[in-house]
C-alpha cells in the first residue's frame, strides 16, 4: 500500500494480508477509501494494471475481491510506478471533489526528485469559483495520463513538466492551449510545447482552464478562464522554491484562444500575477478587448499572414504595445495558415518561429 493523501489508499495486487489490513482501517475509521488495483497480462511492450473499483467501504471491498476477476476495470494503465501515481491523482483531479488538505499534501510530497513528469495539481483545492461539480470531459491519447484533448472543464488545473535537472536554468513558462474556447487541443499545444520548453531548461506548466464556449457552458473568458490562468501564475511562483525556479523569470505562452489569454493576463494583472514575459501565438479575441498598460510585460508575438482574422489582432496587439513603449518582437510568415503549433513542414519558414523565440527569450535574459 502506499499511502497518496489523507484517509485514501491505493492498493497494488491482491496479498491477502494486505486486504485484510485494508479491511480493519475502513472499520475503525482510519482509511474512508481506496482504489484497488491487479496486474494483468502483456499489451504491447508493457505490463498493465488495471483498477477494479473504487471502494469505500468494508462490505464493497470484499465483493469487489471476489469479483475483480468477473468485473471489467475501470481504467488501465503501464504497469510502471511513477505512471501509476500520475494516472492516479490526475483521476482524482478531474473525478472527485478536492479538498485544501488533499493539495497541501500533495504539494509536499510532490518532491523534486520524485514528481512524475506531467502530474496535475488542482489550481483550486475547494473548487473553482461558479464550477459545477460534474467530472471533465477529453479524449484519451496513447498516454493515459495525457489526454488529447478536453473538450469540458470543471476541474482547472495545471500539468507540471520539471525541466531535466542537468539542464533546468530556473525559467518557467505557464502554457495555455487553445480551441475556441469550446475545446483544449492540449496535446498539439500542450504537451508537445512542454516537450520543447524542458529540452532548453525550462519548466512548463500546461494550463486546463474553463471553456467559455462549451455546450451548456456558464463561464466566461474574461472572468473564469482568465481567473484560472492568473491563478496558475500564484501556484508556480508559490511552489518556486521546492521546483527550483526563479519566481522573477516566469512567462506566460498562449495559442490562438490560449493566446487570447495571454493577452488578458499580460494587461489585467496584480504583483503576484503579472507575467515577467508573454508569448502571444496565433491570438483570437475581438477588438478592445484588452487595454495594454505601460507596465505590460515584454511580448513576443507570431502568426502567419494566411491567417486573416488572427493576423490583425496580432498586428493590434503590437502596435498597442509599441504606444506603451513596451519592448516587444513580432514575427509575421507568409504561409502557415491557423494553428501550426510546432508542426509546420520542416520545408516552411514558420517552422522556425521557435528558433526566434528561443534567441529573443536568450537575448532578453530569461534563460538565465
């Protein structure tokens, strides 16, 4: 057994000793729930564990012994520890209801040199403001920690992806997937950006916010979105200590809707929110939507001129930004159309906007 937060469990395999045990502490008191888990069989290259039940009480675990055999799992995943947390609490995350006690563990034992790459941590451990109680919704990926995409969040949240130790230099980038608002292609802007960002040292935290225009969504960018992404922002400059990270040298990267973010969250900030730097990619949102104050952040913008709608609002945001005197670097490509993330043709120019990202961050000094 090893213990994960407060009175909750998971179980590995089925030792009767082992059950029996868990059996006494749902009794007395000392434990209110518990996920068990058996190993199963080859898939692939790997082992898998699958999760027969989610238990909270004596009665159900011993039916859910007898059955586990009979009963199809819940979920599977590689037969691999660190995954098997990371799965775990990322359930958790978008499933159960969360509690200010459950993070503040899980942020303790989130040490350096044990966290899981892409854990979840919940940005609001009662819930977020105005959420609805009601699970998430996404589509699943080769990775089952990683989804491919969400398509409803009630659950904000933030997947932290540590920068290798040999090569972290303390920078951190929250990153904000776009969709319309109606979706979070989090694989293509997510995961694939966390990827890029840790092989030069820097962390990334991928950004699960509330979408304004799911079906039958009460939310809004302007207030629920935007309070998720400032509330990222408090949490990795909270946690900059135990991560290694600088908590002067934290940036704020958003794609098209997540660029729309980017936008509010370098122009309506507090101390404790305001980027140190922005990355404006592909951003969609109407004009006068923001308000760039002379305070606003360095900006690094980037679209291509195939894309009509979102190349103005590029331009605008520039040319706000040069009223303000604020130092800022945009790069327009002629041919990349809507949403190249970093999967352009290595034959296309745009495929190297990174490149140029990369010397502005270094010429700026955010990599060091």
């Amino acid at each position: 057994m090893q213990q994960i937060f407060a009175k909750t469990a998971v179980f590995v395999h089925s030792a009767d000793v082992r059950r029996q045990a868990f059996l006494g502490k749902l009794a007395d008191g000392r434990l209110e729930q518990a996920f068990f888990f058996v190993q199963d069989g080859q898939r692939g290259n790997g082992k898998w564990f699958n999760c027969v039940g989610h238990i909270k009480s004596a009665k159900g675990a011993e039916a859910r012994h007898h059955k586990r055999k009979k009963t199809p799992p819940l979920f599977r995943w590689p037969l691999d520890t660190a995954t098997v947390l990371r799965v775990f609490l990322n359930m958790i995350h978008s499933s159960f209801p969360m509690k200010t006690t459950v993070l503040a563990l899980l942020l303790a034992g989130a040490a350096l040199a044990q966290m899981p790459r892409g854990m979840e941590i919940p940005l609001w451990p009662d819930g977020a403001p105005g959420a609805e109680d009601a699970p998430d919704v996404s589509e699943p990926s080769d990775d089952p920690a990683l989804p491919k995409k969400f398509t409803v969040v009630h659950h904000p949240s933030v997947y932290v992806f540590l920068a290798p130790k040999d090569k972290a230099n303390g920078a951190a980038v929250v990153v904000a997937p776009g969709g319309g608002h109606s979706q979070l292609v989090i694989d293509k802007e997510g995961w694939e950006v966390a990827d890029w960002l840790n092989k030069r040292g820097i962390a990334a935290l991928v950004l699960k916010y509330r979408l304004a225009r799911a079906p039958k969504s009460h939310y809004t960018v302007a207030e629920d979105a935007w309070a998720d992404a400032s509330q990222a922002m408090r949490l990795v400059r909270k946690q900059a200590g135990d991560w290694n990270l600088d908590p002067k040298r934290v940036g704020f990267m958003g794609f098209s809707a997540g660029g729309e973010l980017a936008a509010l969250m370098e122009t309506h900030f507090s101390a404790d929110t305001r980027p140190d730097f922005a990355v404006v990619v592909y951003p969609g949102f109407k004009p006068g939507a923001v308000t760039v104050p002379k305070d606003a952040p360095p900006t690094f913008l980037v679209c291509a001129d195939d894309d009509p709608s979102h190349v103005v609002t590029t331009v605008n945001l520039y040319l706000d930004l040069q009223k303000q005197g604020v130092s800022s670097e945009m790069h327009i490509y002629a041919n990349g159309k809507h949403g190249f993330g970093l999967r352009a043709p290595a034959t296309m120019p745009v495929s190297t906007w990174t490149d140029r990202l990369w010397d502005w961050m270094v010429n700026k000094g955010f990599t060091k």
